[in-house]
C-alpha cells in the first residue's frame, strides 16, 4: 500500500497525549498530512486554509468557542470526519448528543486508532462516492466510472479493470496499463457498480472481468485473466468456477 493523502487534525491540549497520537497516525499509511492545535481557537484559525478530512477532537473541548466549533465542521467542513478522544467513557454520551459516533479513550491503543481511521475515512468516501452516483459520463460510446483513490479520483473504463481484489475496508483494481490503483470502496459495492459490465464474482476477495479471462482452470479452482501480453491468475471457490464455466460454455 502506497502512502495516501489523508489529511488529518488533532486537537489535544496535553503535549505528552499530543505526542502519543502524532506517533500512532504516523504509522497509518494513508495520512501525508497531520496539522495540530491546542484547543478549537487554534484549530479555526487553521481551517482557514486547511480542510482536514480527519480531526481527532480533544473532549471536552478546549477554547472559547467552545461547541460553536463543532457546529462550524458540521456547517462548512461536510465531508470531514470527527472522532472525540476522552479519558472518561461518561463523555460518550456527549459525543453522541452532538453527533459524533467515532470515540476513543485515552491512552490511545494503536489498533483502536488505525480502526477509528479505517470506519471514518470509509463512511466519508463512500458517502462521496454515494453522492456522484459513481458513474459521471453515462454515454454508450465511453462509459467512465469514478472511483476515490489513495492518490486522488480515478476515471476509468470498466473493460481498463482487469480485476478488483478486496483488502481490508478498501479495494485494489488491477488495471489494463499495469497499474493498481487503492479505492476506497468494500468489494460488495464495486460488485453492484460493475454489474452492468460483465464482471462476475469468483470468491468472496476476487471480482474479474469475464472480458479479460484467457484459462479457467476447474481443477485448481484458478482463472488467468490476460491484457497487454501480461497474465494474472487468481483463485476462485469450486462453486463459483463451476459457475463461472456454465456462463463461459452458454
């Protein structure tokens, strides 16, 4: 996994918590950018000209203005993320109170961190991803879908993806020009999206387009997909293969 552009804002007023954070985002590969405050005085001032798409928010927070602060994110910073960090799990039903589903506990656990990451950074591509309707050139002659990537937003024709492979909450797509591209979508909801273009479900981590397979090997339970010269084999469960040979024979 390539490093990303996930730009991230922690808000803590205790330097030694400060740091204890910085140090496990550090380890998120996805991040390129982390800004800090002190308290939600700072942190505005900073949006002046940042837009976050993460912010760790220190509960209660710190500063003048106080609860106007999450007021501002929810008004003008729509699609980022918030997660409350406390040291008390009373301050839970706070966040909940102001909207706010994401929340941890101090000290930090570097897996409860790298979680909190995936869920937030998730939810707000695939509400994106929601709102475009993934398809943004609906013509027959060049139908281009837009998927949000670690490096930006991809067009790409259905028959440049060879395959889709599911990792983890995100989805690599392995395309015609020998390039993988991270996409921020679970393999179920690329499955819907790619429905229309002959592309069929091989496993539960495996979506291949039938246009690209070469071999269906029934006995190994494999499929070598072929493009440009290159070969890609990948496994398939005995059902689907089975299944997969029906449509290949019809």
């Amino acid at each position: 996994m390539s490093v990303g552009n996930i730009q991230v804002l922690v808000i803590e007023s205790d330097p030694e918590s400060l740091k204890h954070t910085i140090l496990n985002i550090q380890d998120y590969q996805l991040v390129s950018t982390i800004t800090t405050a002190s308290n939600c005085d700072e942190a505005l001032v900073t949006l002046i000209d940042f837009t976050p798409d993460i912010i760790l928010l220190e509960y209660p927070v710190k500063g003048h203005v106080g609860n106007k602060f999450l007021k501002y994110i929810n008004s003008k910073l729509q699609g980022t993320n918030v997660i409350y960090v406390s040291d008390s799990k009373e301050n839970a039903i706070h966040a909940i109170h102001d909207g706010v589903f994401n929340y941890l506990l101090k000290p930090i656990m570097p897996e409860e961190l790298k979680n909190a990451l995936n869920k937030a950074l998730f939810d707000k591509e695939n509400n994106i991803q929601e709102r475009f309707n993934q398809i943004i050139d609906k013509t027959s002659e060049e139908i281009k879908l837009k998927f949000q990537t670690s490096k930006g937003y991809l067009l790409v024709k259905p028959d440049e993806i060879i395959f889709c492979r599911a990792s983890s909450f995100y989805t690599e797509l392995i395309l015609t020009d020998e390039r993988t591209e991270l996409c921020f979508l679970l393999l179920s909801k690329i499955e819907q999206m790619l429905a229309p273009y002959d592309f069929i479900r091989i496993s539960r981590s495996i979506l291949v387009n039938c246009r690209h397979i070469r071999r269906i090997n029934r006995a190994e339970c494999s499929v070598t997909l072929s493009s440009g010269g290159k070969e890609h084999e990948v496994k398939g469960s005995k059902a689907q293969i089975k299944n997969l040979c029906k449509l290949e024979n019809e």
